[in-house]
C-alpha cells in the first residue's frame, strides 16, 4: 500500500492484474491536495498471492476492511479499469455512507454487451474467448498487448516492461478466474443507485465512448462524464486526467 499526501482521504484501486505503478503520474498530482492511499487487490502486484478470495465479491469486502484498518469514516474512491468492480462491488455489498466522491475510470457496470446495452468489452462469447487466452501461455503476452492498445500514440516500451512484469505476479488461472468472474457481475443497478447519492465521475476512453455517454445519460443524469485518450489516459495525459479529477473532487 502506498500513501502521500494530507487531506481529504481518496483511495486509489489499479484495474485487472495492475499494480498502483499504474497510478505513478497521478499520485504526485493529487496528493499535493488529498490524502491518497493506493493499494494493490489481492495477489495482484506486490499484494500477498492466496488462493481463495480472487473474486469481486471478496475484493469489495477487501476495500471495506482496508477503510476500516486506516479508521477511514469518509473517503473518495476512484477506480481504473476493473478497479471500478472492487468499488461497485463495496457499494453493492455496504452502500455509500462513507463515500464522499466516486471517480469510476473507464469501464462498464457489466463487462459483457447485450442487444439493449452495447456498452461493455465484448459479447459473452468474445469474452469467453479472452477468458480462455488468460488461462494459457498467452497470458503475458496477450496483456501487453492490451496496454499497449490503450495508448493514442505509441506505449512506452519500460511502462509496457513493468506492466507485464507486474502482471506476472497474478499467474494465469488466477487471472483467468478473476475475468471470468468479472462476466458474472452486473452492477448496473448499484451505478444508477451511487449516481442519486453521492458525486460521480465518469472518465472515458474515446473508442467506446458514444455507447458509454449513452448509457450515462439514460442511467446516471446526475454523473459527470469526460472522454480522454485511450485506456491508459491517466498515463498518457497525466496533466488533463489529473486536472479533470481535481476539478471535481473539490466541486469545480
């Protein structure tokens, strides 16, 4: 777990097989105005590897035990990727009284699409598909190649090094039940909830963004929702996507 910073408590949650690496030009940023704690999920980066637990269910109830371990009555959590499950996963399970803010970082309440919601990363076929090159010698490769993808310009090869460095710290059948766990979850309705309670922002990426804004508009009105780059935005554009969560946390 790393910590930085006075104020405000905001908990940062690295998406699928990430580390907070992830966070590494985010945290200078926002810890100059709050109190960020970044934490690696269960047997992800430099977390303990266990056998059971590697599920959302079990990682919601992880970030309600973290909150209480640090005495955290009130916080902001923001979530990249399927970070944004292990936050829709704790609201689900515990609800928002301790939630100040919610930045939900460019995924879907439900990974796969369906013939009214085309918002998601792929039918349940095609992410079974996924699924099942997770759980082979492609993993690795295949995970580099996926970062790599959520660049506008060209991914930094010693980002993309540590990346799947990381990433190999979570083996492949871990992280293929871990995906596949994720298609069971729909946390569409826990988003339309958090929406009337607390303040929400979306961040997106471009390619899927006319299907997400669509979706945020029929099911979250109250959200702010931005589009940025490309997956790894928080990277690429430091600047605009530490500006954007600033902006909103302090109700700019």
């Amino acid at each position: 777990m790393l910590e930085a910073g006075n104020g405000e408590p905001l908990v940062l949650i690295p998406g699928w097989a990430c580390s907070t690496d992830v966070f590494a030009r985010n945290i200078p940023a926002l810890s100059k105005r709050y109190r960020v704690i970044a934490y690696d999920p269960r047997s992800q980066g430099r977390s303990d590897q266990v056998a059971v637990g590697n599920d959302y269910g079990r990682r919601g109830e992880d970030l309600a035990e973290l909150l209480d371990a640090l005495g955290l009555e009130r916080a902001a959590l923001l979530g990249w990727s399927l970070g944004v499950f292990d936050v829709l996963s704790y609201l689900d399970r515990f609800g928002l009284d301790r939630i100040t803010s919610l930045v939900l970082v460019d995924e879907s309440p439900t990974i796969i699409k369906t013939a009214d919601d085309d918002w998601g990363e792929g039918t349940a076929e095609e992410v079974a598909g996924l699924v099942a090159t997770v759980n082979s010698p492609a993993y690795l490769p295949f995970f580099r190649e996926y970062m790599a993808a959520g660049f506008e310009g060209e991914a930094p090869e010693e980002l993309l090094d540590r990346m799947t460095d990381s990433a190999g710290a979570l083996p492949a059948d871990r992280a293929a039940a871990l995906l596949e766990d994720a298609t069971r979850h729909d946390f569409r309705a826990i988003s339309r909830v958090a929406a009337k309670r607390a303040p929400v922002l979306q961040i997106l990426r471009k390619d899927w963004s006319e299907a997400a804004l669509r979706w945020i508009r029929e099911n979250q009105a109250a959200a702010r929702a931005e589009v940025l780059g490309g997956h790894l935005m928080l990277h690429e554009y430091p600047e605009a996507f530490n500006k954007t969560v600033l902006s909103f946390l302090s109700g700019e």
